[in-house]
C-alpha cells in the first residue's frame, strides 16, 4: 500500500505521479517548469541531448519513468533529440495539439503528464515515426 501523502494513484505498473503547480516549481528549474508544464519548447540545437551519441535510457526529467532508448535515437537534422519509437507502448501518451496556428500531435510522459514535445510521421523505418523530444524533458540514465 503506498502512502497516500505521497500525491500518487496506481496506474497500471507504475504509479501515476500527480503534484501542485507549486510543488512542480520547488522542484524544476523555471525553463525545465516551462517546457514541461507548461508545453514549452526549447530552441532547437541548444538541448544537452540533441547531438549526444552516450548509450543509455532516457527517462522523465520529472518523474525518472524510463521513456526512450538511444537504440532507437537517431539523427533528424531538426536539433532536437529524436527517436523512432518509445520503450513502451505505455511510455508515452499522445493528445491533439492545435496551438500556434497548426494540429500537431504532443507527446507527453505517461507517468507524470510532463510535455515531452511532438511526435511526426516523417521518421525512419521501421515505425516511420519522428518522436521530436525538448532536451529538457529528459534525463538520460547511461549504459
């Protein structure tokens, strides 16, 4: 039984990590509360892993919930950190996204609802799939 002060709720094999605004900024640094939080975007070739080639797990800056392997990271040319597909099919969750004038489809971490940046139909075989991720959004746990 987990503590109820711990502001979880059991989703499926993980739990489900749910947290004030105020808790969300004693906790993040205010660009990586903007980008997660509040679905911003890094600007693209700035990120600490969009050109990184270090072997490892990517996990959710917020919640540590293991999102993407560098085996599936490849280079797009956009300057963000891009991956053909997500560890788990339950990684990352997907919603309509038809801010700034366009209908994107955004992903975010499934764990803990942060904004991971926007999944595109132009990737590689053998998903054709481009999941375009803010740098900030991601710790990336090596070996």
């Amino acid at each position: 039984m987990s503590d109820p002060s711990d502001n979880t709720e059991h989703c499926g094999t993980h739990d489900k990590v749910q947290k004030t605004d105020a808790q969300w900024r004693a906790e993040l640094t205010p660009d990586q509360y903007r980008i997660t939080r509040e679905q911003g975007t890094e600007p693209a070739f700035t990120g600490a892993y969009w050109n990184t080639k270090k072997i490892g797990t990517y996990t959710c800056r917020c919640c540590g919930h293991p999102l993407y392997s560098s085996d599936t990271k490849f280079d797009s040319g956009t300057g963000w950190p891009s991956f053909y597909k997500a560890i788990a099919d339950t990684s990352v969750g997907t919603e309509t996204d038809a801010s700034h004038g366009m209908v994107r489809t955004e992903i975010h971490c499934n764990r803990c609802d942060a904004h991971l940046g926007h999944v595109f139909e132009d990737g590689p075989a053998p998903t054709g799939q481009r999941h375009c991720v803010n740098s900030t959004s991601l710790q990336l746990v090596e070996g």
